[in-house]
C-alpha cells in the first residue's frame, strides 16, 4: 500500500450512491429479470483459481501490463505477482467467460499498516476482447461493496494517469481524484455496512458460485461431445483407409 492521504468528506455521499448502483439494488430489491439483465456475475477466487489468474495476466499486452502494474512488467514479474497473491489476507474477485477464461478480475488489497489498517487498495485488469461491457465498473462496485462489509472505510486507488480507464470508473463513483505528475491517486470513502449490504453480497457471490458451475458443467459437456466426435472421426478415417 502507498502512504495515504486524507481525502475530503466528500466522497463518503459518493459511496453511499453506490448502494443505488443496478448490481446492489438489483440483488435485494430487484425483480429476478432485473438481476439477469443488469447483474455480471462475479464470483471470489481462491487458491485454486491461482493459475487462470496467471493466464490472464500473462495475455495481457505490454500496454495493458504497464497500465495495471506501473511498470513493463515481464512475464517473471507476473508470475512473482501471482505466487505472492495471499488469499487469506486480499480478495480476488473475477468474471469467467462460457469457456471457462478468466477475462477479469479485481485485487483488492488491504492495507498492513496498522495504522491503516481500514483502508484497502483496488486494482483491476480486462482483458482485450472482453472491454466495453463495463466488467471494470462491475468489479469496482463489488470490491466496494464486500471492503465496506469488512470495515474498511477508505478505499484507494493507485494509477498511471494516462489509465483513463481505471480514473474514469473511480471519478464515475465520485472518489476525491489527485494527481501527482505521471501517476494519479483516488479515495473514496466508503459507507457503513448494513443488513442490506450484507444480503446483497451473498446474494452477489451465489449468483457468481452458481453461474461458475453452469459453465463448467457445460464446459465439461462440450469437452466430452468433441472428445467423442474425434473418436468417431478417428473410427470414419481409420476405415476409409482399410477400404483401399
């Protein structure tokens, strides 16, 4: 985490709007069409999503590396970020497509410093072909909303200021933005946890836990129906040549 600053009062109204935002609204008091329509699912990753985590980041361009890490960064400084990730201490949050790709995902870090120790960092990577549907938005509103439930009351992020993108959606949720040169800092307070809160987020991850397992189970489907079409294939070729 970076040494944090006291961002203005502010932003703390601008965080309470998110709780109006269509994924928030939409888990609780929305009708299911609602929730189909407007809600991506998310779901929390775990350990065993450590190397989907590293596939994704490692499609990533040299451009797109350089706006979520600061730096160029190569291929052994991802894979160094993916084996320090600590799921028991950060939160990683992702959206996988029908074929089971991670085409992305949050890292929400909470601070170390105890003397921050409710604030929490955002950091967010899309992947090219996936851009355009708001899944970095997405991410954002539910990073905020489980930081929220955990007691963290300041949520930062840290950017290149030529990353429009990621400046667009915190300037979007109303976070006090500063810049610094080439780099740019957001907060945003965020508000308190409450009973609605809470249900919308278990409402948030089984939809994501659910949605999860339908694709894999179709996936699992389609892996099997090719598998059987090349054994036929197989079978078809192998007789065309014991006819000549």
């Amino acid at each position: 985490m970076h040494e944090l600053k006291h961002p203005s009062h502010s932003s703390a109204d601008a965080g309470r709007d998110l709780w109006r935002s269509p994924l928030v609204r939409g888990g609780v008091h929305g009708s299911h069409a609602a929730v189909a329509s407007t809600v991506v699912p998310i779901r929390s990753l775990g350990e065993g999503h450590r190397e989907r985590i590293a596939n994704h980041l490692l499609a990533l361009d040299a451009r797109d590396r350089y706006l979520r890490f600061g730096y160029n960064a190569a291929d052994r400084h991802i894979r160094d970020y993916v084996d320090g990730l600590n799921f028991e201490r950060d939160d990683i949050f992702g959206i996988y497509n029908r074929k089971l790709e991670l085409i992305a995902m949050a890292h929400l870090a909470y601070s170390v410093n105890p003397q921050f120790k409710s604030c929490a960092e955002f950091g967010v990577s899309v992947r090219p072909q996936a851009r355009g549907r708001g899944y970095g938005g997405r991410l954002f509103e539910r990073a905020v909303m489980h930081a929220s439930n955990e007691g963290v009351d300041l949520l930062f992020v840290h950017a290149l200021s030529e990353n429009t993108a990621m400046l667009k959606i915190a300037r979007k949720a109303g976070a006090v933005v500063e810049r610094d040169g080439a780099e740019t800092e957001a907060f945003l307070r965020l508000p308190e946890a409450t009973l609605d809160s809470r249900m919308t987020e278990m409402v948030a991850e089984q939809l994501g836990q659910t949605d999860y397992q339908l694709k894999t189970h179709a996936k699992s489907f389609w892996d099997l129906l090719e598998a059987l079409q090349n054994v036929r294939q197989g079978v078809r070729e192998g007789r065309h040549k014991s006819a000549m």
